[in-house]
C-alpha cells in the first residue's frame, strides 16, 4: 500500500494486522472493540483492551467458581489465574468476583462479561477455523457433547472408523447431561451436541432428529418377562419399577410411556445414574424401561436382560445439535457419519429442524404421540 508525502515522492506504507485478515476476522475483532467498550461505558475510560486468553480463563473461573478448579481447566498455576481475573477487572473498571464462604459469587458485571466472552470466544474460534479451512488445513479437533449413554452407543463406536478416515482431525468425546449438551453447543464450546428428546426452545440451536428411539424393558434374568418376545405397557402393573430421579429425561419418557397402561406400577427403587439402575434391576429390585440406545451393550452380560416394549407411541427422538452456521469440512464429516450411525439403530426418521425463534416446529414427518412434549420438559444429569 502506498501513501503520498510531502516532497511528492511515494512511500510504502506497512499493512496493519487488521488490514490483512480475511473480513470474517475483521468483523470479529470489531465486535471485540465494542464488547470491551460497552462494558467500560460506565467506568473510566480504558487504557488497555482485554485478551482473549483473560476470557477464556474467567469464563472457567464462571463455570467452577473456583480460581483453583478454574486453573486446572486451563492449566495454568491458580496464582496465575488470579493474576489474570485482577488484570481482566482493571481492563473492565469492576470487580467480577466477590469470596463468600471459600466460594466465588460472580458480581452482576461478572453475569454481564460471562454471555459477551463466550459469544467472542466462540467468534473467535469461528475465525481460526474458517482461517485453517482457507489453507486447506484437514487437522483440527472436533469437540463433541453428549450424556454418557449416547457416549457409549452412538459417538464411541465411530471414533475409530472416523480417526480412519481423517487421520489428522482428533475428536475430543464431551460426557455432559442434556441441558449442558446444547449449552456447550450454544457456548462454542462443543461443535456438536446428540441428545435422547428435545431441548429447551433457543433460536441460535439448530436441532435435528435423526432418529427415533424405542422403548425397552429392562429386567433381570430368569424374569417372567424374559419369555415374551413382545411386552405391552399393561404386563408391568404386576412389577415393582426402578426408575431414574424426577426431573431425568429418562424418567420423564418412562411416565409417558407408562400412560398408555391402565395401572401404574409400583416404583420400588430410584437411581441417580443409568449404570446404578441396571445394578439395582440386577439385584432384582424390579424392572425397568429405558430407550434402547441408552442400554450399553456391555451390561447385557451384567446380569440383565432387555426386550422391546409394545408402545403406540412413535419413540424418543435422537436429537442432533448444531449452530445457524455453515460447519467445518471435517465437522460436517462426522455428522453425516453420526446420522446414519444413529438412523442405522433404528427405524430411520425424517430430519427435523426446530425454528425456534418464531415458536413454530417445521417437520417433514409429523410425530403423533405426545412424547415429544412431555420429554423435553425435563433434563437430569444423566440424559
């Protein structure tokens, strides 16, 4: 770039930093500018910006509210991490944390930095991202959000499958319940989330079911159930019921189910986990029902046994969970090798994109039962 002098003579001018990154990056680094100044519009006025490491370790600090677990997730010493939530509060013009009881409590500022850092964390991934895919990258890590029953049935069986096929993409595997599922989804800080049901209504969630998932009996060995190649809802009023706790998708789908049987079966035990379940209908505490995807194949051989339940309804959804955005070559990769895994399991499901912004559903297969409803009410730390 060249600029004219006094004496008439050309000098070349060096590009900034700015004048050389693609638009997308640009845009980015603008709304950086803004965020940091409308956070300082109340303060005095700023004489240096925050970094994007700063975010990245307050908004740890945030989701620990512990500098000690914060540093640990970012790996860094805890002296460092206080040094750098002083420096980001001195950047801000407010404090961000208030000690109470050997606990941080976040101060109303701290709540307001939270939503803007992970929206520019995940702008700022978005950015590295579209960068790598300009050159042609084909590494990376695609982060992938999931409870641990989907874990071990869907995502795990293709990690080696996938790792064949894209050497150079690593796949880091996020153990979270549903409701923190779509969160990291929404926070940038997984590409992808699968749930069991659908998530709470969020306009910035594309959500997709690629499959649906039925219902089965969960019972130990030697169970007069084990003899019916079929059970209907109305065969289990005579069976003591263990089940997950209130408020768990998993139980949530077992009510639902149930409301087709003319009696409801006496609940005996409640597990906090789908592994503490099948342990309790192993010591033939009573029997069960889960999705079937949520049965790990290995517990099969841990002293229980399954058999389809006879429902009218149409199954649990598999939800897939992205952004409104265009993903990555090898993000996009391992989606469709996720659809057909998952639509594989089972019978196939027309694609689902929930609009949420407007309060409307579009479907291409309509759902006639009722589960749908009554499943995404609900949300539990193990589905």
């Amino acid at each position: 770039m060249l600029k004219e002098v006094e004496n008439g003579q050309s000098e070349r001018q060096t590009p900034t930093s700015r004048q050389i990154l693609p638009s997308n990056t640009i845009q980015f680094v603008e709304l950086f500018d803004l965020y940091a100044l409308d956070l300082n519009r109340s303060a005095q006025p700023r004489t240096h910006m925050f970094q994007l490491r700063q975010l990245k370790i307050f908004v740890a600090a945030m989701e620990t509210l512990s500098f000690t677990k914060a540093a640990k997730q970012v790996h860094l010493s805890q002296p460092s991490v206080t040094e750098q939530i002083r420096a980001l509060e001195e950047s801000v013009g407010q404090a961000l944390f208030v000690r109470q009881n050997n606990r941080l409590q976040p101060t109303p500022a701290a709540e307001r930095l939270a939503i803007r850092a992970r929206e520019l964390l995940a702008r700022a991934d978005d950015a590295f991202r579209e960068v790598r895919e300009n050159v042609g990258d084909s590494g990376g890590t695609i982060r992938v959000a999931a409870p641990q029953t989907l874990c071990t049935s869907v995502l795990v069986p293709q990690l080696l499958r996938f790792a064949g096929m894209h050497p150079g993409t690593q796949v880091a595997v996020q153990e979270k319940n549903s409701m923190a599922t779509a969160q990291a989804v929404l926070d940038g800080t997984a590409d992808l989330g699968l749930v069991h049901g659908w998530p709470e209504n969020d306009a910035d969630l594309r959500v997709e079911a690629i499959a649906r998932d039925m219902p089965v009996v969960v019972m130990p060995p030697g169970h007069p159930l084990c003899q019916a190649a079929d059970i209907k809802a109305d065969a289990l009023a005579a069976f003591p019921l263990v089940v997950t706790m209130e408020g768990c998708r998993y139980r949530t789908y077992l009510e639902a189910v149930l409301q087709e049987a003319p009696a409801q079966p006496r609940i005996r035990g409640v597990a906090e986990s789908v592994p503490a379940l099948i342990q309790m209908v192993s010591a033939g505490l009573g029997v069960s029902i889960l999705p079937r995807m949520a049965m790990d194949p290995a517990l099969t051989t841990a002293g229980v046994q399954w058999r389809p339940l006879s429902t009218a309804g149409a199954g649990l959804p598999i939800c897939l969970l992205i952004l409104h955005r265009t993903p990555t070559r090898q993000v996009a990769a391992f989606i469709e090798m996720i659809r057909l895994a998952a639509a594989g399991s089972d019978e196939p499901m027309a694609a689902i994109d929930m609009q949420h912004g407007t309060g409307r559903v579009a479907i291409a297969d309509q759902e006639a039962d009722g589960i749908r409803d009554i499943a995404a009410s609900a949300d539990s730390a193990h589905g």
